[in-house]
C-alpha cells in the first residue's frame, strides 16, 4: 500500500507541476489548446497565476515533506487541498456544460481522496 501511495503522490504531483504552467503561458495561448482549455477564458491572468502557483506548491506539498523528514504530515494535508481544487475544478466543468472533459478531473479527485485516506489512515508517515 505504501508503494501505491507513493506512485499516487509522484503522479499526482507530476500533475501539478504540469498545471502550474498557467503562471507562465498567456491565457489566450493556453485556451487555443483545444476545447477543454476554454475555462481559462473566464478568468482574470492574476486567478490563472494564483492557481498555477496553488498548483506547485502542491506538487511540492505532496513529496518534499515525507522524502526530506520535515514536516511529513503535510503531505495528506496537501492532497486535502487538491481535492478541493478538483472539487473546484468540476463544479467550473459542470457550470460549463463541460461533461465530455470531466472524466480526468474526477480521476484526479479519486487519486488525492485515496491519498488523503492512506496518509492520514493506514499509511500516515510516522511522527
């Protein structure tokens, strides 16, 4: 189990990561990729920044801590914050009538909830 914890943990923060590019691209650039990128349309570039920066913070939330000893309890405590950012996420989809692109929002909404049960749960990090 604390295997696939880990691989949850290093995938979900590999997604993150890739996620917190929002800081850097310019909407307009980030919506012509496709059709499931037209949520970024419908917020300012300071939300956009804000959320890429949510976004590495926690795919630094979901490693450092438990790979460095400091703090490890912060690992599920982050993955509690993704999955109000995913909670977030489909209820923009919803709002958008987006229900085809939904499937990987809720795949990631399952990854962190499993974390947070495991970390927390059966497999929280030693204090």
């Amino acid at each position: 189990m604390n295997i696939a914890l880990w691989i949850v943990a290093g995938l979900m923060a590999f997604v993150c990561f890739l996620g917190s590019a929002k800081m850097f691209l310019p909407r307009e650039r980030m919506a012509a990729l496709g059709a499931s990128a037209q949520w970024v349309l419908e917020f300012s570039p300071g939300a956009l920044k804000a959320i890429g920066a949510v976004e590495l913070l926690a795919a630094a939330g979901l490693t450092l801590p438990a790979v460095l000893g400091i703090a490890p309890v912060l690992v599920p405590v982050t993955a509690t914050g993704l999955v109000l950012l995913f909670v977030g996420a489909l209820t923009v989809r919803l709002r958008r009538g987006e229900r085809a692109t939904i499937a990987g929002d809720v795949v990631y909404l399952v990854l962190c909830l499993f974390l947070v049960w495991g970390r927390f749960g059966p497999e929280a990090f030693a204090a």
